[in-house]
C-alpha cells in the first residue's frame, strides 16, 4: 500500500473478498468514489472505501436497488426508511405469491368441466387482487347527493380487502365479486340501487350507526329483534323521508324494504362475507329486516 494509504482496485478486492469487476461496476455507478489515480492512470480509494464497499454489498445482497444504496451513502436517505420500503415491497411481493399460489390451486382442484369458467374468472383479476372494481361499483351505487364523507365511509366498509393468506373458496368469490361488480357496473344499476331518500345523508348516517349498533349485538349472539338498533334503522328511514316512526310506518318499510331487495346485491354480499372475519354491511342490515319483520308480525 503506498505512503498515502490508498489502495488499488485490486487491494480492494482482495480485502472485500470480492472480484475487481464488482468493484469496478460499483464505482462506475458512483457508489465507490476514487480517492486519486496513479501516475499510470489506475483508480486508488481511500481507507473508507472498504468499509462502504462492505456496506454496499450487504445492502445489495438485501436486493435493495444501487439507486437507494446511493442515496443511504450520500446521506439523502436513511437506512432505516429503505429496510421499512423494502419490507413493504417484500410484503406485497409474498401477499402476490400467497394469492397466485391460491388461485393455481383453485385450477387445479377443479373438474374438467369447471376449468375454463375458473381460469377466465381468475384470469381477470389482477395480481396481487385489486379493489377498484368494487369501489367503482358502490361510488355509481351510491346516491349522487351523497356527501363525499360518507360515500367514502359506505365504501370503505362494503369493500372487502383480499385476504393476505387466501384459501381457494376465498380466491373464488373474490373473483366472482369481481366479476359481479364489473357486469353490474356495465349495466344499468337502477334496478339494485339501495332505497333512494329526498335527504340522502340523514338516512344513511342513521343506517350506518343502526349497522353498528347490529356488530356490538351479534358480538354477544342477539338474534335480530327489538332495541336500539332496530330504532335507529327506523328512525333513519323515517327521518329521511319525513315520516314519524309508528306501527303503520314499520309495517309500510317492511313491505317497502322486501321489495327493494335484489338478487344482484344478496349475491354481492354473500360473497363478500367469505373474504373477511367482520359483520358485513349486508348482513347488518339483513339482521336488522328480520327483526323489523318479527316486530310487525311479517316475519
């Protein structure tokens, strides 16, 4: 090693037991800066080079891209915000495996005659699995007049996350709701649209903290039938279209209710239901029927 302690590439290899052509290609993409050249024109780094070389190879082996090992050594980015980005890039890339895994299962496990009806449902979704199609669907659902605030909320809610660890029958109704939601949104949603009101927000401010109420109260197994989560269903609809909430009114939203109710939005929330662990929208509010029924004699 010469007087100024530098070293040459190859010293450096040889202390970083690596190959001169990977120090090389690391200083050519700037990650190793030369601390001089020789009178024969030969790269020479400093005594802090090896320890940055080390550094850049442990990252690198990591799979963390020479972009952001760059800017970790320039100090425009700290280490611990790219091990957070590379785990969260890590947790998608696993989450996508989990899910193929699931759906070549799906294919797998299936007859002759149900193979190509899978392999074109599964086909048209994405990996990993996106929501858009679903979120889609309620936002042209949902009432026009409806606050931005809790059409986002009603979204939110009735829009399943695709489980992390899918198993097969989980893979399959997430791909029939996509299914489901795409063909209805291409066609006319008048036909399945939730009762419409003149004051859109009352009723479905009522009917959200009424779903709530219905949570708290399948927690301890209640079966659907009178209390407070039954009066703020009624309230909300009797609210909203400026009614009072009376026997004749119940007995009137019950047969209004049973009318409303459509195959396309029973079958959205059936499926739904397989893909996550909480009280869907769709069950809350059919708990909540079933005790209006009880209660006016319908059930």
């Amino acid at each position: 090693m010469p007087s100024d302690g530098t070293l040459s590439i190859g010293e450096l290899a040889v202390q970083a037991r690596t190959t001169v052509k990977t120090v090389r290609f690391y200083s050519d993409q700037g990650l190793l800066p030369e601390a001089a050249r020789s009178d024969g024109g030969h790269r020479r780094y400093g005594p802090e080079a090896l320890a940055r070389l080390r550094t850049i190879r442990s990252l690198r082996s990591l799979d963390v891209p020479v972009p952001e090992i760059k800017r970790v050594l320039d100090a425009r980015d700290s280490l611990e915000a790219v091990v957070a980005r590379r785990l969260d890039d890590l947790g998608s890339q696993l989450a996508a495996l989990r899910w193929r895994e699931a759906a070549l299962r799906a294919l797998q496990e299936s007859t002759p005659e149900q193979l190509a009806e899978r392999l074109e449902l599964i086909g048209a979704v994405s990996v990993p699995p996106s929501t858009s199609a679903l979120a889609h669907y309620w936002r042209r659902l949902l009432p026009v007049r409806l606050s931005a605030r809790l059409r986002t909320t009603i979204t939110e809610t009735a829009v399943p996350q695709p489980p992390a660890d899918p198993a097969v029958d989980q893979v399959l109704a997430f791909a029939h709701l996509h299914a489901l939601a795409t063909a209805a949104t291409d066609q006319c949603l008048a036909s399945h649209r939730p009762i419409t009101a003149e004051h859109p927000d009352l009723l479905y401010d009522g009917l959200y903290e009424a779903h709530q109420l219905v949570d708290a109260a399948v927690r301890v197994d209640r079966a659907p039938g009178p209390g407070e989560a039954l009066d703020c269903y009624v309230a909300a609809y009797a609210r909203a279209s400026g009614a009072r909430d009376t026997p004749a009114f119940r007995r009137a939203l019950t047969i209004r209710l049973a009318a409303a109710d459509h195959p396309v939005m029973s079958r959205y929330w059936q499926l739904a239901g397989k893909l996550t662990p909480d009280l869907t929208l769709g069950a809350a509010d059919s708990w909540l029927r079933d005790a209006l029924a009880a209660g006016t004699g319908a059930g």
